[in-house]
C-alpha cells in the first residue's frame, strides 16, 4: 500500500524556465532540444502575483540560460519586491562584474554557476563551448567581488565521479560556500547520451559512499546531494522535509509558456498557472496525486529502504520506462 506524502498548501519552490534558448549545447542537458512560446513580461508578472498570493516563498530561475532574457532584471526585481526570495543557476558565460552586480541591485538572494570538471578543457568538451570553463569561473569571482551568494552546480557524470574532490577545491578557490553534486538524469539529451554519461549501480554505490564520507569530514563547504536513491545508505543520516523525490511535493517546474510539470526532468503538464486554478492543480492533479503515494513495484516491492528511498528519482524512472512507479536505474540494491 502507497503510503500518501503530508501535503503542504503550495510548494515551497518554483523551478522557472523563462526561455529554453540557450548558447551551449551541453551533453546532458534535458531542455536543449526544447521549444516553447515564451511569456510576455505582463504575463510573467501575473505568474510572480500569483506565486505570492499561493505564499510560495522561493523562485529559482533555469532554463535553458537565463541571462538570455533581457527582461530577467525586471522580473527578479518585480519578484523580490513582492517578496519572493529569487535565485538562479547559469552557465556563467554572460556572468561579469556588471551583470553580477545588476543581478545583487535588483534582489537576487544567490546564483549558481555550473562547473562540471576543474579541468577546462574536460568542461569545455561537455558543454560543447570552448572557454566557457574561463568564463564560469570569472563568473564565480565576479559574484565574490559584489558580495552576491554564490553557489556552484556540478553533474556527477563519467566525466568527473572520481575527480570531485577537485570541484570541492575549485570552490574553495573561488569563494564558494556549497557545491550542490547533482545526480545524473536521464532526460532529453542526458538520456540520448546516457550509455557515454551515466554510472551504473555499482558505481554510483561508490561514488555516494566516497562522497558521504568526504562530505562527514568536511566543515568549510556545505556539500549537497538532491538523489532520493542515497537515502538507502545508512551512511546518509540527513532528516529531509519529505521521503523520495521532492519534485510535486515541496517543488514544481514552470515552463516558459506557464505551463506546469512536476520538475524540469519530467516533460507531464499538470495544468497552466494562467489559466486554471492553482489549487485545483496543486491538490487535484492525478499525476501529482501519484507521484505522491508511488507503489512499490518491481524490486521495490519487499525492499525495506523503500519507506525512505521511495523508489528513488522519480524523473529517471519515468525517463527510462514511462512509468513512475519502477525502480530507479541508479539504484544498488
């Protein structure tokens, strides 16, 4: 029997993708091979009124790249005057001292940057844009010089499993307080290049136990993971606010045409923040009802980290079966 997650009255968190275009072709990412009409910035406002009257506190922007949206300033803005604590995550390539320090004026709370090896020729491969390892890390020491929160985003991939500690070093260097190590999906191009990319159980075992005890012995660096598949180690001793994935229950994705799905990861609309009810959505949808009470099916079944795991990612179940309910690939057991 699927055991139903504590609903909360909205989600703590709206991941939002204003735009889908981007100026890299990364190997992973899920949103490249995207398209979608874009809001004008009337409608985007709306989107922001709503957001505030469900008292969602948090909105992160993605994408695709957001700086490409020369309106990004005036949305955040709009936003953190509102009262929504405003963050980003971007690739860093239109990041200098001047955007850095428009993005602090108009109330950004932190900004993450995504750097997926210390060796710049190794990221530059990945992301398929030569110097933008150059320009990510400018963007790391712009931020440190503003004085805006940075953060830094990293894919643990076949590229860099055993070369992460050198990523904790690269934040150190450039005044980075938490590196977020970002469990593999297996979405748009990520599952197109899953066979070159992605570690296989055994490996991704490794790698979280390695990580876990780095990250036990470490006090100058938070170091987050946001793999509900760790939750079967005994090592992983974090309390989290809900079991299994926190995409429909603490987090939804939006969609540059305002459409919602439960995460970036999951291409399932649930409904249109403009032109249906938000709490019908929230409370009524089926696909959220289900992503909330998962069934323990095929391995699952029986498997006694079940109750913590949920299954594991959600996302990378359904990218590889179509089915939100099977196992996660990633998992060890």
């Amino acid at each position: 029997m699927a055991e139903v997650t504590e609903m909360f009255s909205a989600p703590l968190t709206f991941n939002w993708t204003l735009s889908y275009r981007c100026n890299f072709v990364c190997e992973h990412c899920y949103s490249r091979d995207e398209e979608c009409p874009e809001l004008a910035i009337q409608d985007i406002k709306r989107v922001v009124d709503i957001l505030v009257e469900q008292q969602v506190p948090f909105i992160n922007f993605g994408g695709g790249e957001p700086l490409i949206r020369k309106d990004l300033y005036e949305v955040a803005e709009y936003a953190s005057k509102r009262g929504l604590n405003v963050s980003m995550n971007t690739n860093g390539w239109l990041l200098d001292e001047v955007a850095a320090q428009r993005l602090k004026d108009v109330g950004f709370k932190s900004v993450g940057i995504s750097i997926d090896s210390s060796e710049a020729s190794v990221h530059d491969a990945f992301r398929n844009m030569p110097g933008s390892y150059e320009k990510a890390v400018r963007g790391l020491d712009a931020l440190r010089k503003v004085g805006l929160k940075s953060t830094m985003s990293s894919v643990i991939s076949r590229i860099n499993y055993q070369a992460f500690r050198e990523l904790l070093d690269l934040a150190r260097e450039h005044g980075v307080n938490q590196v977020y190590l970002h469990n593999f999906k297996c979405s748009g191009r990520g599952l197109k290049n899953r066979e070159e990319l992605d570690l296989t159980p055994a490996e991704w075992q490794a790698f979280y136990l390695e990580a876990l005890a780095v990250k036990h012995q470490t006090d100058d660096l938070t170091i987050s993971f946001d793999d509900p598949v760790i939750a079967s180690l005994p090592e992983y001793q974090e309390k989290t606010m809900v079991k299994g994935s926190s995409c429909g229950k603490l987090s939804l994705h939006l969609r540059p045409n305002g459409d919602i799905t439960p995460c970036g990861f999951i291409p399932v609309v649930v409904g249109n923040i403009l032109k249906e009810d938000f709490e019908k959505i929230w409370f009524d949808s089926p696909v959220l009802k289900a992503m909330r009470a998962k069934e323990a099916t095929g391995k699952c079944a029986g498997c006694s980290a079940f109750d913590d795991c949920q299954g594991g990612c959600t996302a990378r179940a359904f990218a590889t079966t179509g089915d939100f309910n099977q196992p996660d690939p990633h998992c060890w057991k």
